[in-house]
C-alpha cells in the first residue's frame, strides 16, 4: 500500500463532501478514484495533498503520517497533483513554467550556471516526452487546453514525484490528444510511478487501470479491478443515483 487514508472526513457548513473515507491505493499501479459529481473526489484530493485539512481520520504515505501537513511537505514526501481547472502560469513560457516547479535552490547560480543549464534541459526533455517541446517558447495562454493539460504533468513532473495525482486529465482534451494521455501515463507507470486518477471518461479509466476505487457520498462503495468493477452492482446503482 502506498498511500492510505483512514475515516477521513470533511464536512463544508451542513455539506458532508467526506463521510470517513477508508481507502488504500497500490504502490506502482494505475488507480482510478471514480464516482458520481458531488462524491467526493475533488475534496479527497485537496485533503490528501494538503490544500485543505480534514476534519477527521488519517492520511498515510509510504507508512509516514501525512495528516493536516502543507501541501510543500506532501509534494515533498513524493506525491505530485495536477488540476481539474490546470494550473499554468499564462504569461510564462511553456518553458518558464516547467522551470518554475524547480525549488529555488536547484537554480542558485542562475539559468546560465551549469545547473540551471541542466535543468533547462532536464525541462526540455519533459517537454519532449510529452510532444509539446515545438511550445517551449509560447505563452502558456496561447496553448490549447489539452497542451496547458499536458504542460500542467510537465511541471508535476520536473519535480519527479513517485506518485502522481491526476484530477480529471482527460477533461476538455480532443480525441487525439486523449489517446495519448492514456498511453503516457501507462508508460509513466511502467518506469515505476504510481498514478491516482479523477476522471470521468470511463472508457479511459477501464483501459488504463489496473485498481479502481468507487466513491459515493463520501466514501467508497466499491473497489476492484476494471473487470469487476465495470460489473458491480452498487456503482451501476450510484451512478443512476438508485
Ligand atoms: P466530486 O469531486 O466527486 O465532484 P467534491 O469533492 O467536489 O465532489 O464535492 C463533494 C461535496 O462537497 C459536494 O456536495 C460539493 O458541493 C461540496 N463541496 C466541495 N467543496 C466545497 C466548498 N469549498 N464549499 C462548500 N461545499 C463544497
């Protein structure tokens, strides 16, 4: 297990978004987090990378106590997030905002020292890998949403986090680019990172999963691999809101 919460819960003024969510993702797999809008997803994430602090339970990584702590601490312990709304600085460069995820001490001496120069090309070849290196030198508001998407992963993964926390990676993307996104993040997985994924496109989440956890009302009612999943009974149930 890798990263675990125990009866976390959150409520928002009457609104419970988390009822005591139990959970354990897999270590180096592809995990999904699925369920209806309003389940709960969204809030899991924010509480697990600190953005905002539970009410109750636990929040476990790698067996260390992650609980309550500033989302710095938690993208230090390894665990790196994207948005659902992505968040890119529009007036930097493609380039600009994969270096601005470099904490500051890795470019003491400046972009022409040796070691900015090597970031620069640690940042490139992220940019590379994910087909948007022909972008490095535009804007971030001239890209299109699904390059802002994938510049979003660039900069999470210049930080070279183990685990990676995608909310909604193919949301608003064109089919294209969607196909791409899966296959990435299955690549990514084999070179030994762990995914967590929010994402409503079923087909994506049932071809590139290998554990999914279902959320209704706070908490899951379900988890398995897509085969059984696809199946159960209780997500077909919340989904149709029965
Ligand atoms: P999901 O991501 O599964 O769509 P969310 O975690 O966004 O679900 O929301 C869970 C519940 O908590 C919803 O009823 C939502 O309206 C409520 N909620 C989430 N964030 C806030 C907030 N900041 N203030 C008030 N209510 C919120």
């Amino acid at each position: 297990m890798t990263l675990e919460t125990t009866g976390l819960s959150k409520a928002f003024g009457g609104v419970t978004a988390l009822d005591g969510a139990s959970v354990s993702f897999h270590q180096g797999e592809v995990n999904a987090l699925i369920g209806p809008n309003g389940s709960g997803k969204t809030t899991y994430f924010n509480c697990v990378t600190g953005m905002i602090k539970p009410d109750g339970g636990t929040v476990s990584y790698q067996g260390r106590d992650l609980t309550g702590k500033a989302p710095h601490r938690i993208a230090r312990a390894g665990i790196g997030r994207t948005f659902q709304l992505c968040r890119t600085f529009p007036r930097m460069t493609a380039l600009e905002n994969v270096l601005s995820a470099v904490p500051p001490t890795g470019l003491i001496g400046g972009l022409r020292s040796a070691r900015g120069r090597a970031e620069i090309e640690r940042a490139m070849g992220w940019l590379t890998r994910l087909g948007i290196e022909h972008l490095a030198g535009s804007e971030a508001r001239d890209l299109s949403w699904g390059q802002q998407k994938l510049l979003e992963l660039a900069g999470v993964l210049m930080a070279e986090p183990e685990t990676v926390l995608l909310d909604e990676p193919a949301g608003g993307v064109n089919p294209a680019l969607l196909d791409r996104i899966g296959v990435l993040i299955r690549e990514l997985n084999a070179e030994g990172r762990t995914f967590v994924i929010v994402e409503h496109n079923m087909d994506l989440v049932m071809s590139i999963s290998d554990h999914i956890v279902v959320f209704d009302r706070g908490r899951p009612i379900a988890e398995g691999p897509p085969s059984q999943i696809r199946t159960d009974e209780r997500v077909l149930g919340a989904y149709l809101g029965v």
